[in-house]
C-alpha cells in the first residue's frame, strides 16, 4: 500500500506582501496577497537572459527554443531534443514489465527506486531496485517514501524504516513499528525524524537512541499531522492541516505545539531547504520562510493542484499537474523569474489499495547535482527520465 504522489504548478511570484508571524491574521489576508498578484510566464521577467529576453553573446545565434546546447536559456545543454525551449526528457530506466514506479532517490553515483505490480484483484508486488543494472536490492517491500543520506537510499517501508547500500546492497534495520506509523521522513547529520499521524519520532542512522515524542495537541483528531516536515539549520519546520509550525531541532521528538509560523488557506504540500531559507507549499501557494521569522507570499499555482518542491540554492523546482495525467515541472529563481521546465511529467494514479492519506503525500521524484529524475511512460509510470538543472 503506498502514499500516491502529488503536484503544483507555478506560474507567477508574488511581491509585495510581507507577513510577519503573528502580525497578520492567516488566511484571508495571504490569499488576498495572491489573488491580486499576477499570474503566468509575465508575472516576472526571468533573471537570466531566456526565450523572454536577449540572448548574451555566448549564444545570440542559437534559436533558444531548439538548440540543444543553448535550451530555454544561454548554456543549458540538453541530453536529448530541446522542443519549445524545453529538453526532452531523457530515459535512465525502464520499469520491469507490469511495474509503476512509486519511489526515486539519489545516493551518490546510485539510483534507487520502488516499484509495484499486479493490481487490486490479484497480490501485490513491491520491490526496490537499482537504477544501473535494475537489481532488485529488497524484494516485497512497499515504498512509503525515500530519501538520500550521502551514499545511502534511507526506504520507509509500512513498518519498517531500512537504511540501504545501493553499491552493495546491503541493508540495515533502523526502526520497527508494530503497525504503519510512517508519514512525513526527514534525515540530516546522522539524525533520522518522522512524523505520524499523532507525533514524531526519532533514531540515529545507525539504529541507535530511538525516541518517540509526546502526541502533539488536537492530533491526530480532528487533525492529523503533515507528510510534510524538514531539519533545516534554523528549526524543524512541520505542517498539521493547513498550519505550518517551527520548533527547535534540540526538542525533537518532543515537540508540543511549536511556534504557528501562518495558518493557509488550504493543506501544507512539501517543504524544501532553500538556502537559509525554507520553501512551504501548499496546493494553492508556496511561500518563503526566512530564517529571521517572516513569511512572505512566493509563487501562485493557477491550477490548485501543486504537488512537490525541491530547491537548490539557488532555484526551486515545482511539480503540478492532476493524479494519473501528464503533469508539469516549473523552475523558480530567487527573485520570482520562471518558466516553464518539462511538460510530460507522468504523476502516477492513485490505487485503491494506497496507503491513507492525501494524494499529494509523496510525489516520486528526485534530485542531484546535475539532473532532476521523475517517471515517465504514456500510460502511468513505466520509466524514470531525467532534465538537466
């Protein structure tokens, strides 16, 4: 049973409005925020020279919409065909037959996915396997989420959380639960956090000094916790329903409340490190989080349907589209400049038999230091291709 996967769409930036905690009343006014700003590619003139502006000598004879070494912008070089300023995506993998891709990470040099076959009348089959040769590294186990941990793939199982070797394929088992408590998984600097429906728990990455945290107040009823929590430098950022909260690396798992950073209009999404700072999506808005405490309105999805966010440190990259379509990626600068990065984003259908929660709980998806990894495949999730940064 897996947690289906989910989008957004990024369209314009937001300017202008600069909530400060505790200063204005959530909600209403951040909406307000965004509905008077504008929406689409001419929101923002792009920061870098791209199709809406001058190409810089380096490439003012390249036709920015087809080059292939001069894609979209001066010097992004494509793998495959640059169609509309945008690189084709690139196959890495191709799914065993009968399999959707339900999970992708990076460890090093390594790609690690999960996958499923079979379907809701017949049994189930999850396997995790190796993106160079297609090695199954644990077989039947379901793929809650995945994340990197320097050379290693941390696989969040229903029960079980695995750190695993890709190289070697060697595994070890870092937490049990006696039933499924996984929700939202967040590693950094040897300490491993997740969130359930009603608390937090912690373990090192070596299977060590495993706590659980008091249960949060009001969760898991009426509302229970986010898959949506980050270690960032400046605090654990997590969301519950549509409030998104900070509190003290030093109390996990004990968190109590947190301090309410902005209640929104709609669920918390995802949350990526950007820089100093942090991005918090929800399915109608992402947002800036700046470690001085202001929350400032960042990007307007026109769909609704925003589904993911990563970032480097420099741009943030958004996925939006609707369950079982083709979706999109859209990438972010600093100062609001976007546009349009791949439009055959495969987001994977949601099952019967998934995992509860919200469709946008896990969106597979991957990142490093040169390429972004996503499914592809014109009939749900058969492959894994990549785009250049």
């Amino acid at each position: 049973m897996m947690r289906a996967a989910a989008i957004l769409a990024v369209v314009g930036s937001l300017t202008g409005c600069h909530v400060l905690f505790g200063l204005t009343p959530p909600g209403e006014d951040e909406q307000a925020a965004l509905d008077a700003s504008p929406a689409g590619d001419a929101a923002r003139a792009p920061a870098s020279p791209s199709l809406d502006g001058a190409a810089p000598p380096t490439c003012a004879d390249s036709d920015l919409r087809t080059s292939r070494a001069h894609c979209g912008e001066c010097e992004h070089a494509c793998e495959d065909a640059c169609v509309d300023g945008m690189c084709e995506p690139h196959a890495v993998v191709t799914a065993p037959p009968g399999a959707e891709v339900r999970c992708i990470a990076t460890a090093g040099a390594e790609l690690v996915y999960g996958v499923v076959t079979g379907d809701v009348l017949r049994p189930r089959n999850h396997d995790i396997l190796r993106g160079r040769d297609g090695k199954v590294l644990m077989a039947s186990t379901p793929c809650e989420d995945i994340a990197p941990l320097g050379n290693f793939t941390l696989v969040m199982g229903e029960t079980e959380l695995v750190k695993l070797d890709p190289r070697s394929g060697t595994t070890l088992s870092i937490a049990r639960e006696a039933y499924p408590a996984f929700r939202g998984l967040s590693p950094q600097d040897g300490l491993v956090l997740w969130s359930t429906f009603s608390n937090f728990r912690r373990v090192r990455d070596t299977g060590a000094d495993y706590r659980i945290g008091l249960d949060v107040p009001g969760a898991p009823s009426p509302t229970p916790l986010s898959a949506a929590v980050l270690i960032h430098p400046s605090g654990l950022y997590w969301g519950r329903g549509n409030e998104l909260r900070r509190s003290p690396v030093s109390s996990v798992p004990e968190l109590a409340n947190g301090a309410l950073l902005m209640t929104g209009n709609a669920p918390g999404v995802s949350l990526a490190s950007f820089g100093d700072d942090v991005i918090w999506l929800t399915s109608v808005a992402a947002f800036l989080v700046t470690k001085s405490g202001s929350v400032e309105p960042f990007f307007r999805p026109p769909t609704k349907r925003a589904r993911a966010v990563r970032a480097t440190s420099t741009h943030a990259y958004f996925v939006e589209g609707e369950v079982g379509a083709v979706g999109r990626i859209w990438r972010v600068d600093r100062s609001g400049g976007s546009r349009l990065y791949a439009d055959k984003v495969i987001v994977p259908p949601l099952r019967s038999d998934d995992y509860q929660g919200a469709p946008w709980d896990h969106y597979p998806w991957a990142m490093d230091d040169k390429f972004v990894y996503f499914p592809g495949g014109i009939a749900g999730a058969r492959s894994i291709v990549r785009i250049p940064l």
